[in-house]
C-alpha cells in the first residue's frame, strides 16, 4: 500500500475492455408522444414521405371513406340527372321478340291517361315505327320510347349502343339477334309479358315462374313486368326511370346523339360545282347531347356512312319541357313555348351557340401522302459502287440477238426470273375428286336399280303388275317434284364454296399449315418470300423490313399508349361545347343524299363526336372470342362485318394468336377454343370499346361470328405466316437418314440446306447434302428416326391485311360471286 503522502494513480483500460451501446433516450419518440405533442395539428406544408408514413391508421381509414362518399355522390347525382330536367330524357327501346307480339299494345299502355304521363307524338329520327316522347311530372322525368324492328340487326345494334334500359317483350328467336346485340352494349333489360291476366286465377303463378324460367338464361338479371292494366304501366315507367346504370366505356368519353328530327338541305351550285353533281349537301340534326360536351371543331362520325364535319351547333326550343302538369297539357302550338336554354315566353328563337373557326376544325384526312419519290437516292453509296464493280468484272455470258449493247442485255431476263407471278394458294388448295367419282358410281348403280320393272316377279297377275308400277311411277313424280322444289331454294355456288372451305378446314386441323411442294415450279421460287427461323421465340425480325406500299398511308404512334392516356385526360377536362342533356341542331356539312334516303326508310341515325386522331386510318388489333353459335369455318382474309363501338364497317381481316412475343404465327382460320386477335386496316379508335364480328350473307341476314375487344393500334406487331414442307424417311439409319418427296431437284435441296428439320416425333437435324439429281437427301439427326416418322421444315414469312376497309354497310350485299383482286402483298414473288 503506498504512503499517504504519495499520489494514488487510477486503473487505465486497456484496449480489449468491452464498451456498450449508450442509450439513445430523447431522441426517439412513440406515437402517442407525437400525438400529444401534435393535438391534432397537420402541418400546412406538403406531408414528406416520412411524415406521410407517420399518419395514423384512423386517418387513412377517413380518407378512405370520404373517396368512397365522393364517388358514391357523383354516381347518385348522375343517375337523378338522367331523365331529369337539366339531363337528356331516358332512351327506352321497345323490341318485339315473338312473331305475334304487338309493340303497339305496349307503346299504348305507356302513353294511356292512367300512366298520368303527357305525351309529345313526334317522329324521332326521321320516322323511326311508332316513336314518342312522354312526359311524367309526377315522377319529375321524361322518355323517347322508340319501336324497333328485330330484322334489321344493324337498326338495333346502333340505337341499343346509345340506350342505358330497354324494354323487351317476350324472348323467341325472331329476337335473338338483337338480344346479342343489347347484351353486347350492356343495355339493361326489363322483359314484358302480356296475356297474363287473361288466364285463370290458379294458372298465373305458373306461368310466370315459368317464363321467368325462361328467360333468366338469357338475362339472369332482367326483371318479368306483366303488362295489362295502368297500375302495371306506372309500375314499369317507375323501374325504368330508377334502375342502376351502367356505363360503357366508348360512350362515357364521347358525346353522342340520337337524331329526333333530320332535314336535308342540297348545296346550290354556288358552293361549287362538284357538290352539286355528286348530290352533297348539309345535314341538320336535332337531338340531346349525352356523353361528354360536343365541340363544333371535332368530327362526328355517322354511323355506317363515315367521318363528317360540322359548321354550327344551334339550340332551337327543347320539346320535353318537364314543368308541364297533367292539368295543363301541352298544345300542339305550345310544343316549344320553353326554351332550355334561356326559357323565353312565346316562340323562341333558334339561336346559334357556336360556329365553327376554319383554322381550328379537325381535318377529314384520313390516310397519309403518298410520296412515290420519298426514300430513292440520287448518288449511290459505297457498297453499291463496289457491288457494281463486281458485277462488271463477274459477267455473265447469255446469248442475245446481233447488234444488241450492253446496256440492253442487262435488261433481258432469264426463263427462270419469268416464272415469279406464281400465287401461293395454287397450291395450297387442291381438291380431291376421287371421292366425286365414286359417289356418282354409286348413284348412277342406284339409278339402274330403279328403272328396273318391280312387277317382273309376278307374272300371275298383270293389272296389279300395271297398278303397282303406275303407283310407282306417281310417287317416283311427286318425289322429284318435291327435290326440285327444295333444289329451287339451295344456292349450289354456295354449297360449293362451303363445301371447299370445310375441307380445307379439316386438312388444316389434320395436317396444320402443310403444303406440298409443286413439281412443276422450283421450291426456290416458289418459296422465295419465305425464310427459316432457328426459334421462333427468340430469332430477330425486323417489323421495318420490306413493308408493303399500304403501310405508306397509314398513321403510327411513337406511343400510342402514352398518346391515349393523354387525349382521354385531355377529353375528361373539357368543359366547353354544348353540354350534356342540351337539346341541339348539328349542321353537318358535305353529307351524301344516301344518308338522308337511310333514314327516311326508318333506320336510326346516330351521331358520336370522334377523339384527335379517330379519323386516321391505321392497323388495328381486336381480341376476340369465337361465339359458339357460329359452327361454319370461318377462314382469314374473309370479309366480315365490324361492330367497333360506335363505328360499323366492313374489312377483311387477318387472325394470328395472342401471344406476349414480338411474332405472333398467323391463323388460317378462327379457332373456336383459344383466343384470337384480329387484325384490320381501320381507323384509329381508343379503347375501352366492344367489338361484334358478323358475317353477312348476300340476303343481308348478318350471322354473329365472334366478341371481343379493342387491343391496340400496332402496325409494328409482326405476323408470320407458316408453311410446312414434308418429307418422308427412305432409309434409316443410326443417326442419318435419307429423305425424299420434300424437293424434286438438287438446287432446292442446297438452296434450303441452312434451314433447320424437325419431325412429328421431336427429332431435329439437319440437310448434310444432296443425292443424285431427284430431289433424295442425306439428313443427320439427334437421335434415329422411326420409320413411322415424318421429316418437317418450317419457313416463315410475314403477311399483312387487305385493303378493304368500307364504312357503308349495306342492307343487302350486291354480289353472290365476285371476282377477288389479288393484292401485291399477298403474292410470295416480286
């Protein structure tokens, strides 16, 4: 111990002494703590990511609520707006589903006294059945009931686009093509009967649940409205005009119109000459505004007749004023004593609300300018100055006529170069009539067989021989009489076009995409536009190669997703225009005399206004489902009719699969159990928007072939068409082979040497050389070939649709054979 005068030193740590970790208190702070700090204070500032994780469970669950209110708001002040006073009247639809009822019956319950309705009789869109509108102040609305006719399926379809309820009144199949067509809008329906009241007492109830059986197949969310007194018409008017809408997405971001009166004015020979000899003339349309506000500087589209553009929008007086009583009916001379815009007594004016500024309407340009010298050079590049002086010094020798330059003998062609103007389904379509032959055998046996005498066996008895042959030769008589009459109503063309178009189904689903390698026409020709891929998946190909001379008129986004969310944005902003439930007139000028003929023979006329850019024509892509009622082969490139959303055209399309890869094979025919996309040169419409496939036969009964959906707007997407060349194994041995029947000469065996062979028993090889001079090849595979097996080579080339787009769909086709022109797309040679 050391002495008290000595100073005492302290322990010094040494470097291995363990530390621990300070406690961090005051710098971290619970919830609680920040909430009493806090009391309830949001900073004005913007919430930074930290402090936006910081908000409490109970604030989010508000925000939450306070969205959900919001929207329910909006939803609820949408519905009470239509049919209201500031809001379009409800469009209500009466189809007839059965060939013995009466819609005039219904129309007449509706518009009876007891429904405590003041009806306005007018002839909507140019005398469209038995149409009116109808008034009920006691329920503060109004409607348009229209009448449709079930036969005409292009009638229906365009007006049920537009409709948010309709009214259908019994279920046959008379009706199924416009039940097709409302359920593709997502119209609501709500199903009358009558009769019922008329039955007894002990019989109603069965038979409405029987109905009801009935019908909810079809609409299993449609209501049974028995339809025989004015207590059942008031009930019906109340559930039309309460029901839950639904919203379609096309008709939501646009503005439309159903017409209610259309006049036809022709232009004079003033505004110019050319107008006048190919009967234009201006359009003026009346009707309410529904969608989005309409603008007089954007185009409309015309439903089956194309893209127009207006010159004023007009706001005459509306004629469904709803503060109408049923004490005070409305006279035939006060119809427009109410103005909606500024409510003046007497006979308003028509005002004009806006002209359209040359400078600013949209163009009806629908296809680019075609520059025929765009793309050529005037001095050539080096690679082709090199490329020419190799051929300068690799002449070839041919014989040419005495005093012919060089010059000239460039231009003479070869034999070889003469035979390109093949098409390629010559030989992709050869019939068998070996079949023919033995069923004409066969019935020309049968025929023999009958004209032999029945009563040669009985020699006995003579007169019954006579009567028994007299009886045969009368019901041979009526038999024929009776096949000639049937015979009368079959089309034989068409049996024959149907009858080759199975076949080359079945052969295309026995045997997929393979063809035969013709004998006459090297293979090297032939399939000169085709090429071998290594893998499908995963081999480049370029979507700027070779494009067709159509692809020069087209329009092409640099991205069309970024460009519609844009123009949809842009659209749901506006505010200016005629507003939505306005009571209008649309001039619309240089429209063909043919529209106003279409409406004067009672077919509805709908008006849509179209988006920037929905003019212009461009590649699009639908995804389709095949319908299963349609059980008929339906082949590519067969034109079709298109139900677009609110456009209606004829095209022929292209079918590939719908795949995520940047090649997509191509579809021969409409496959039933996959989906298919659907390619087409159409204008450019932004989706959200249904889409109906009809065939049209030539007596205009359209035939439903598949729904869908708008995909994209792609002209870059690549489809490949596939062709599969076979061969068959003539010896066999351990790892080679020799094939024959795939060539039928030595060039085309080391022409398509590079190209990559499979078999249908997942063999894979390759071309090792050529034996002899008949087309007989040594082929080296992975594992050794069963003799069962077939020796495959794909080849690929890219296809593209026809041209054929035409807006005018008419009631009945004009041809029942017509010659095709053969696009310079479609032909596998230059």
């Amino acid at each position: 111990m050391a002495a008290d005068g000595e100073k005492q030193q302290g322990h010094r740590a040494g470097i291995y002494k363990q530390k621990n970790k300070e406690h961090k208190h005051g710098k971290h702070r619970t919830k609680g703590e920040i909430e009493r700090e806090n009391k309830g204070r949001v900073s004005v500032i913007t919430l930074t990511k930290k402090q936006r994780k910081e908000l409490r469970k109970m604030d989010r669950r508000h925000k939450a609520n306070q969205l959900r209110r919001n929207k329910k708001d909006q939803v609820l002040t949408e519905k009470r707006r239509l049919g209201s006073r500031d809001g379009p009247p409800h469009l209500v639809a009466v189809v007839s589903l059965h060939a013995g009822a009466d819609a005039g019956a219904v129309t007449k319950l509706l518009r009876g006294d007891g429904a405590g309705g003041v009806v306005h009789q007018e002839q909507c869109v140019g005398g469209v059945g038995d149409s009116f509108g109808l008034i009920l102040p006691r329920f503060k609305q109004r409607f348009i009931f229209l009448s449709l006719s079930t036969g005409e399926n292009s009638c229906c379809s365009e007006t049920l686009k537009l409709m948010c309820e309709n009214n259908v009144e019994d279920m046959k199949i008379l009706g199924f093509y416009c039940l097709i067509s409302c359920v593709s809008a997502e119209s609501h329906a709500a199903l009358v009967c009558q009769g019922v009241a008329d039955l007894p007492v002990k019989k109603r109830v069965e038979s409405r649940r029987a109905l009801s059986k009935i019908t909810e197949v079809r609409f299993p969310d449609a209501r049974l409205f028995p339809l025989d007194t004015e207590q059942d018409a008031t009930l019906l008017l109340r559930h039309l005009g309460a029901q839950r809408q639904r919203k379609l997405g096309f008709r939501s971001r646009r503005s439309h119109l159903l017409a209610q009166q259309v006049t036809f004015t022709p232009n004079s020979p003033a505004e110019g000459a050319a107008g006048g000899a190919t009967g234009l003339g201006t359009l003026r349309v009346s009707g309410y505004v529904r969608g989005r506000p309409l603008r007089v500087d954007r185009l409309v589209h015309i439903s089956g007749h194309g893209d127009f553009q207006l010159s004023q929008i007009d706001a005459p007086p509306d004629p469904l004023p709803l503060h109408l009583t049923p004490a005070r009916p409305a006279k035939p001379g006060k119809e427009g004593d109410v103005d909606m815009m500024d409510g003046g007594e007497g006979e308003a004016p028509v005002r004009v609300l806006m002209k359209a500024d040359p400078s600013c309407r949209e163009s009806l340009q629908a296809e680019a300018e075609v520059d025929p010298m765009d793309g050529e050079q005037t001095w050539p590049t080096e690679t082709e100055l090199l490329e020419a002086e190799e051929a300068r010094k690799n002449k070839r020798v041919m014989k040419v006529p005495k005093g012919t330059s060089d010059y000239q003998a460039t231009w003479i062609v070869d034999e070889e170069e003469e035979n390109g103007d093949v098409d390629e389904e010559s030989s992709d379509d050869d019939d068998d009539d070996d079949g023919d032959d033995m069923m004409d055998e066969a019935m020309d046996g049968d025929d023999e067989e009958n004209s032999q005498d029945p009563g040669s066996g009985c020699a006995s008895d003579e007169e019954e021989d006579d009567e028994e042959e007299e009886q045969e030769e009368l019901c041979s008589t009526e038999r024929a009489g009776a096949d000639q009459r049937y015979d009368d109503h079959m089309d034989e063309e068409a049996e024959e076009e149907g009858l080759k178009v199975y076949r080359e189904a079945r052969s295309h689903e026995m045997f997929p995409d393979e063809v035969d390698t013709p004998l006459d026409v090297a293979a090297r020709i032939r399939f000169q536009r085709y090429r071998g891929l290594k893998s499908f998946r995963s081999s480049p190909w370029d979507p700027m190669e070779n494009l067709p001379l159509n692809y020069s008129r087209i329009f092409q986004f640099q991205s069309y997703e970024r460009t519609r969310r844009r123009i949809l944005a842009e659209a749901a902003a506006e505010e200016d225009g005629a507003m939505d439930g306005w009571y209008v007139t649309l001039h619309v000028v240089d429209v063909p005399v043919s529209v106003m003929e279409s409406v004067q023979s009672g077919r509805p006329l709908v008006l849509v206004s179209l988006l920037p850019h929905e003019q212009k024509m461009s590649v699009m892509h639908v995804l389709v489902h095949r319908h299963p009622s349609n059980t008929e082969p339906i082949k590519s490139k067969e034109e079709l009719v298109f139900h677009c959303g609110f456009r209606r055209f004829r095209a022929s399309p292209i079918f590939s699969q719908h795949t995520s890869a940047d090649k997509h094979k191509m579809e021969r025919f409409l496959r039933p159990d996959a989906p298919t996309v659907v390619s087409v040169y159409a204008p450019i419409t932004f989706p959200p928007a249904g889409v109906l496939l009809f065939k049209q036969r030539s007596d205009g009964i359209q035939d439903l072939v598949a729904t869908g959906s708008l995909l994209s707007c792609d002209p870059q997407r690549v489809v490949l068409k596939r062709i599969v060349l076979s061969g068959h194994p003539f010896k066999i041995n351990r790892r080679s082979a020799v094939v024959r029947y795939m060539f039928f000469n030595r060039d085309d065996i080391m022409w398509f040497k590079p190209v990559e062979l499979r078999t249908k028993w997942g063999r894979r090889g390759h071309i090792k050389e050529a034996l002899g001079t008949h087309g007989h090849m040594k082929c080296v595979f992975d594992n050794q070939l069963r003799s069962q097996d077939t020796v495959l080579m794909n080849l690929y080339k890219r296809v593209y649709p026809r041209w054929t787009y035409d807006p005018y769909v008419p009631p009945t086709l004009p041809w029942v054979k017509k010659e095709v022109t053969v696009d310079v797309s479609d032909l596998d040679m230059e």
